[in-house]
DNA sequence: CTGAAAGCGCTAACAA
DNA sequence: TTGTTAGCGCTTTCAG
C-alpha cells in the first residue's frame, strides 16, 4: 500500500473512469450513470480519499470559507457569538475559519491577512479594535459583516448591533425606578461600544435629575479591571447605591470586590451589567443585566454576509436588535 | 484598475522581473538582489498583493495549519486550552483551523473530515466524543494530540491530560479534612474522564471509611444539568454537607440550586468543583476547584504535535500535568 | 543571480 | 454519458 495520498487520479484508475467523471460524481452531478457512481463512491472509499481542499478552491476559484475573526475568547458572550455564526454558516455549507489575535490591533490586522491569504470569502468581525482605515481598506477585498459595532461603515459593510446607548438608558432607568440617586458606572473604556453605554448612562441620569459626575469609574470590560474599579467607586463615593456596569463581566468583576468590601448585593448595593452572558444570568450569579439576543446577532450577521458574497451590489444592511432588561437578583431598592 | 486579484506574476510584471524571482522575495531567500527586492516588495505594496494560500498549499505540499476540533465553546475551559494552543502554533508560524461540532459524535466525525480535507497537517482534540476507532482511523492519516483524554492511543497520538483520579481524590480529601462525612458526588456522565472523577470520589470515600452509593447523582458536565442534580441530591439526602461536583461549570449550576434551597455555601454546604475555570475561581464565584493547568495543556500539546510533524517516527508521548486544590470560599467545615 | 518549465490536485469547458 | 485539455497561483528544479 503506496503512503502517498490518494487523489482523484487514483480513484478514477481505480474505478476505471476518468478523472473529470470522478470529480462530477463526488460533487454529486446528475449526469453520472448510476454504475459509474456506484464504482466511484466504492473505489473512493476503499482508498481513503479525501478531496484536497486546496486545489478545489484554486480551480474553482472559490474557497467555500468564510472567516471570523474573534476579539478573545476570554469573554464569553464572543462564544455564543460564534455559535450563532456556525450555525448558519454550517448550514449553507460554508467553512468557517476562526482567528482570534488577542486584542492587539496590530496583530488583528496580521490575522486578518492570513484569513485573507486563505481566500475567504467573507469576513466576520466580531468585536474588534481594527481601525476604520483597515477595515475600508479590507472591504475593498472582501464583503465584512460586523457584530456589535456599527461605527464603521461602507459600500461593502454590513453590520449588526444593539442600541447600547438606549440598552444603557434602560438599565439606568430601572435602578432609578426601584428608587435610586447615587449610581455610579464603571465604563467599558475607549471605544464605540463602551462610549455609547457611557452616553446613555448620563442621558438618563440627567433625564432624571441626578448628579453623576464623580461617578464615573473608567474600566475595560475585563472582569478584573471591573473589580479595581468598583473598589475604587467605594473608596471615593462609599455613599453610593447601584452601579451600571459596562458588561457583564466587568459586573461579575465589581460584584466581588462590593461583597469584600461588606456591602451584600443587592440589599446592600445593586449591580446591572451589559451583554447577557450565559453563565452571568446562570442562577449561580443570576446577574441582572441587559440582554443582548447574542446568537440570533452571529445568525444574522452570517446571513447578511452570504447574501452579499452572491451578490456583491446590494445596499449595505445595518441591523438593530432589541436588548431586553433581564431582571434577576443583583438589583433591589436602596437600602435609604 | 483591473478588478482581478493581482497575482506573483502581475507582481513580476510591474517590478521588471520574473514570477519566480517574486516567490523567492517574497519568502526571503538570500539569492535575491537587494534591488530586486526592494522592487519586488514595492510592486506587491503598490499592487495589494496577497499571497493565495490554497495555491501555496498545493505547490507546497503542505498546509502550515493545524486543525483544532473543540467539544464546544459553552464550557468556557477550553477557550483557555484554545488560548495556550493558538499561542505556540502561532509562534511557530502555524495557522490554526478551529471548528466545534457540538457535542454530536456524527457531527464531529463530519468536522473533522473538513480539517483533514484542508489539509490540516496535524490535529489537536479538546475533549471530544469519538470514537477510539474514529481516531484511531484519523491517526493513520495525520497526528494527532488529544487533550484532556488519555484513553485513546497509539503509535500517532500523543496526549495531554491530568490524573482525574488523583485530583478527585484531592478534593475529596479535603472535604474530609474540613470534617465533612456525608459527602456527594454530582458526576459528569458516561466517559472516561468522568468516569476517572467518579472512582477518585469512591477511592476517597472508602479510604475515609465512608458510606456513598446514595449519594452519587448522575451528571453531565453542563451546569443546567447540575443545577438538578442537586436539587434532586438535597431532595433525597438532606442530610447531605458537601459534594465534589464533576467539574466547574455544574458545580456552579449546583451552587445556584444549593442557595436557592435556602442553604448558605460554605456555611451550610460546600462545594468543590473540577478544572480550574477562570470564571469560577473568579473572587464574585470563588469556587473552590481542583484546577488543572489548562493554558499549559494547550501549549505542551500543540509542542508535540509539531515535533511529531516534524518527526514522524518518534515514540508517542503522554503526557500528564498536575493539578492543584485550589482553595477559595465554597468550602468550610459543616455546620455540626 | 535570473528565467523557463513542470507540476501540485482539482474543475470546467469542450469534444467525442 | 465520458474523456481530453487547459489552466487556477504558486514553488521549485534546472539551465543560463
């Protein structure tokens, strides 16, 4: 038994066809006869063929892939993402190559270029920290849908987001409601996303006629820095009852430095996070938090996309989702 | 401007030289004129260049990519596994192709077969639900590195993993150590690290001269799973003070239904869980946990796997890393 | 140092 | 229905 690979050469001898016939019965064509088809599929087999993805794409020229670049997987909500993505990409038969380059714009941009090296033929971002200029300059190659931004856009750009300005508003607006006036945000850091919360915090707090200035505690949306921040808040305004915090994991993050502090959540002190991650509103933590329909965007995103690699010309989408208030057990009235 | 993607030989053509003096360039070859170069360099800049990876692949005869099959993204353990693996292929000038199949073995059979047509030129499993005689047929065609499992072999396969029965013994141990006697079991269902979790947990208990059939409840890894588990572990055994969960993620969902039964952890029960999940020793969670050292399992799996490339006879290498307790605050004495 | 030529495995006309 | 023939874009001898 020869340890070269077997290629469609050798299946065809094997099968007594050509090599042409080979490739329209494995791609299942109609104008196979039925014996040929039979012969094939069997000498296939007994071979152990594979079909060389490679040199399919390099005379088909097209890859059936599309990649995806990913900010980290250390948050959790770019995994329901994803799981949204591969669902859909799956489905219409699409391979979906997944690069992740830790949040490092530079090595983004080198990410991108090996997915476009391998001829993708679309490009999925979710989240990332590329610059308007890359990404135009990217589109210019390849149709990009984008998940959770929309600050970028162009002819060859689709994205979908949720309305993180009006999310931020209602979260603020539901610890107003259950009767708070001190409440403090730890921010997402400098970026769209994080922004636009930061806005909606302050829309609302003015809305409600309340003071917030000192009360805003930049963070990054780790968990970690979330944790720093809220120590921070407590140590500079002690008097403070709930907090907007930017995601959900930072949330997790401030939750734990509150409770070390002394204060129980949510007698003591309440906390709203952002994003709707699994294991947040897992009844463990049961994090109040505003819900973005995460696997419904990598859906979306994925069939946004598709339709524009079959059809390039098509106006660019911006798609809005709607984020619900997910109420749990971080938030309760102030203890006054 | 011609819409084609420009290819070496457009390349050539504008920088006065020929296609394959370009592939040389371009990979850095010594024997190349510095003004050739630096021609050559111009014109791929100004022309967009992007070398066409499926075509490189063929000529090549080799890919420069590795295939990961993740079980799936939900249990955020492997995303830490992925991040150790990503780093040493990366740094190695490897591209990885990471695909998840849900925890369907047809399924992951179906995605594998994809890596393998890329021409993936090894592959890394974490976790997974294949058969011995799926990977056993795989490893005839490419090596492979199972991380986690160890319960496949053979001559290409090198693996990774932990002793699951050691470390369950750990975490048994110290509840036994805390006083603790009537001590449950939450397993994770019917494979092999489970299975290694569970008779750690027997070993212990009857080394401690305790009695535990009744107490070992049927798990699946997921944390909804163990959310029931442990009502239906309160349920029928009250009496219960503490359980080693089979691993982090149910022994949060048991947490959630330990709480909601109105029972205080550490103070009324404790819980220790398995893996070392960042999430869960996150200080909000602070679960107690045997934790394996995750991001190092990728990277010392990704090492062999391109040695085993590199060098294909060599003996297979198992490998196993040590786990450690890792004491937070779901654990204590019971209450009497 | 440079260029011509062959071929990687596959697909897609085009003939037969 | 089947076989033949060109490439796809790139690497790699092998002569100049």
């Amino acid at each position: 038994m020869p340890r070269r690979k077997p290629t469609i050469h050798d299946v065809a001898a094997r099968a007594g066809v050509s090599k042409s016939l080979v490739s329209l019965a494995l791609r299942g064509s109609e104008k196979v006869s039925v014996d040929s088809r039979l012969a094939i599929e069997a000498a296939a087999a007994e071979l152990g063929y594979r079909p060389n993805a490679a040199a399919r794409s390099l005379a088909d020229r097209r890859s059936r892939a599309i990649g995806v670049l990913v900010l980290d997987f250390n948050n959790p909500i770019f995994a329901q993402i994803l799981d949204g993505v591969q669902q859909v990409a799956g489905a219409q038969g699409y391979n979906t190559l997944i690069v992740t380059g830790s949040a490092d714009p530079i090595r983004q941009e080198s990410e991108l270029a090996r997915l476009l090296e391998f001829q993708v033929e679309g490009i999925i971002l979710i989240a990332h920290r590329l610059t308007a200029n890359t990404i135009m300059r990217i589109s210019d190659e390849r149709p990009i849908a984008i998940i959770t931004r929309r600050d970028v856009t162009g002819p060859n750009i689709d994205t979908v987001s949720n309305d993180d300005r009006s999310g931020a508003i209602m979260a603020v607006e539901y610890l107003v409601s259950l009767g708070h006036s001190r409440i403090a945000h730890i921010t997402g850091g400098d970026n769209q996303i994080a922004r636009d919360r930061e806005l909606g915090y302050l829309d609302a707090m003015t809305s409600a006629g309340l003071p917030q200035h000192i009360n805003v505690i930049p963070g990054d949306f780790t968990d970690s820095r979330g944790y720093r921040a809220a120590q921070e808040l407590l140590t500079a305004a002690p008097d403070t009852t709930a907090a907007f915090v930017a995601n959900d994991l930072s949330a997790l993050g401030a939750m734990a430095a509150i409770e070390e502090l002394g204060r129980q959540v949510p007698e003591d002190f309440s906390v709203i996070g952002y994003d709707g991650m699994a294991l947040a509103t897992l009844r463990t933590l049961n994090l109040t938090t505003v819900q973005q329909p995460l696997i419904e965007m990598g859906r979306l995103a994925v069939t946004n996309l598709l339709k524009r690699i079959d059809n390039p010309n098509t106006q660019p989408v911006e798609m809005r989702v709607d984020s619900q208030l997910h109420i749990a057990g971080t938030c309760g009235p102030p203890k006054t």
